[in-house]
C-alpha cells in the first residue's frame, strides 16, 4: 500500500538538505556558504487505524494522518466516509 492519507490525501514532500560552511557574519566572519545539498523526503504522519462505523455496524481499517484523525473527530467517521466515496466517484 502506498503512504498516502486515505481521507486527506497527504503524500511525500520533496526538498533538500543543505550543508553549511565558514562563520556567520555577526560573529566577524565573511558569511555562511553551502557546501553541499542533498535530496531528501518529507514524510506524512501516517497511522493503520481502525474506526466503528456505526452506519455500517463494523469497523473500518483506514491508513490515516494525524489531521486526518482530527478530521473524523470534528466530523464523525460515517461523514468522512461519504466525503470520500464522493471524491473517488468523481475522479
């Protein structure tokens, strides 16, 4: 399975790294250079949760980031669902 949000959609960011050389022109240096970037991943807060439908009278197993969690809070999980047969159908 793949790392995306189920009810937000979240996914991997991408962005680098970047190494730095030399003193910072407030202690009297002659400022900071980047030596070197590296590629690198943002990663989203994913969770394996499972949820009680109480529409559907069972549990659902949902891969889910941490404001995905709030959203189902805020809104229930039978709402989200519905959200999400929405957006699937219209895709």
């Amino acid at each position: 399975m793949s790392r995306v949000c189920s009810v937000t959609g979240k996914r991997f960011g991408k962005g680098k790294t970047y190494q730095y050389r030399g003193i910072a022109k407030k202690n009297k240096g002659i400022g900071l250079n980047i030596t070197g970037s590296s590629k690198r991943q943002f990663r989203p807060n994913l969770f394996d949760q499972k949820f009680w439908s109480s529409e559907q009278n069972r549990f659902v197993s949902l891969k889910v980031s941490a404001h995905g969690i709030r959203i189902i809070d805020k809104v229930g999980i039978d709402e989200v669902l519905k959200r999400m047969k929405k957006r699937a159908a219209s895709v």
